[in-house]
C-alpha cells in the first residue's frame, strides 16, 4: 500500500501547543541521497528533494524515511512520522 506525503508541509507543534508547517524535503532528501546505502535510499532522496508538492511512497520508503530521522529530535522526529502515515491510496 502507498501513501501520499507531504515533506514540505510537515506539521509541528511549539512549545505552546500552536501548529505550524515546516519543509524538511530538503534535509530528508539530501540525507538519504548523501548518506544512502543503497541505489533505492539515493533515489528516494533525490525525489524527495526535488518533490513539489506529495510524494507516493511504500512502506519500505517510509522506513527509510524513518531511519533518516532517526537522530531528529523527539518533536521532529515525530511530527515527520505522522506525516508517513496519511490517507493512503491504492
């Protein structure tokens, strides 16, 4: 199954509770191009960062995603992983 994710638009809470968007496409992109241990990784990152707007991703993508973030904070970390699970598609 696949879903539709946002990168650009990852929504994340301040210390006051108050929601606002952040764009961490460029990050997640260049960190799995850079850093990728494999082709798949390499070309993940390259569409995540270049994406305009959503990206279809599979589940095996979005664990590769996770792995990125792995080393974000506990606020980043989570607010991207909740972006890997939104409506999914066929």
């Amino acid at each position: 199954m696949k879903v539709k994710v946002n990168l650009k638009q990852v929504v994340i809470k301040d210390i006051e509770g108050n929601e606002m968007k952040a764009d961490f496409s460029k990050q997640i992109g260049n960190y799995l191009y850079m850093q990728g241990q494999d082709i798949e990784e390499c070309e993940l990152g390259k569409k995540i960062y270049f994406a305009e707007g959503e990206v279809e991703m599979d589940e095996k993508e979005c664990e590769m995603v996770r792995r990125a973030v792995s080393g974000y904070s506990y606020i980043a970390r989570t607010a991207v992983s909740k972006s890997l699970s939104p409506e999914k598609t066929e």
